[in-house]
C-alpha cells in the first residue's frame, strides 16, 4: 500500500538567496582557505542546524540576539526544550537513526499528521 510519504525525504531541494558580490567573494576564499565547496559548507551547516549541533545552535542564538527577534524568555525555553530532548535521547540510548524510524513509524500509523 502506497502512500504520500512514501517519497518523503527523496526530493532534493534548492536553496537560494542573494548576497552581494564582495560577500560571496569573500566567503569563497574563506571556504577555499578551508577546502570546502559552498555546497559541502551549506548541507555541513544544515546538518548542523538539524541535528541540533551545540556550535551552531550558540552562533543561532548570537544571530536572534543580535538581531532581538526573539525575548531573551522565549530564547530560554528554546534551550532548555533542546536540552530535555537531548537528555531524554541519551536516557533512552536512541541515536538519530532510530529516531527517524520512530518518526517514520508514526507518519505510516498516522499519516494524517
């Protein structure tokens, strides 16, 4: 039996944005200097963003900061809600392997969610 989510996750995305020219040159020579092609960087960076990565969730919440889109209240409940679910995956031994095969669990019981 067939469903939506049966694809899900195979789809490959583009991500774009505009920057100035003296940025994107800057940031070449920065990721050359480091061996690293934009798109190594960008999916490095996303995977960090997704997994939760302590290094780019602190550069994050530098950015909101900086940039005051979220109160330093709501900034708190964020990290305290990413810690508890850190312990919790620790508590219970899941690595994200199976937690992605919890998920997909629920999404083939429920796919309506």
């Amino acid at each position: 039996m067939s469903n939506e989510f049966d694809n899900y996750g195979n789809d490959v995305k583009r991500i774009v944005f505009n920057v100035t020219d003296h940025e994107h040159a800057k940031l070449i020579v920065r990721l050359r200097h480091n061996s690293l092609t934009q798109s190594e960087f960008f999916r490095a960076v996303i995977s960090g963003v997704n997994g939760n990565d302590e290094n780019i969730l602190n550069f994050i919440n530098t950015c909101v900061t900086e940039k005051q889109s979220l109160n330093k209240v709501r900034m708190k409940k964020n990290n305290t809600l990413i810690s508890k679910g850190k312990k919790l995956s620790d508590d219970f031994g899941f690595d994200n392997t199976e937690l992605e095969d919890i998920f997909d669990l629920i999404a083939q019981e429920h796919p309506d969610l």
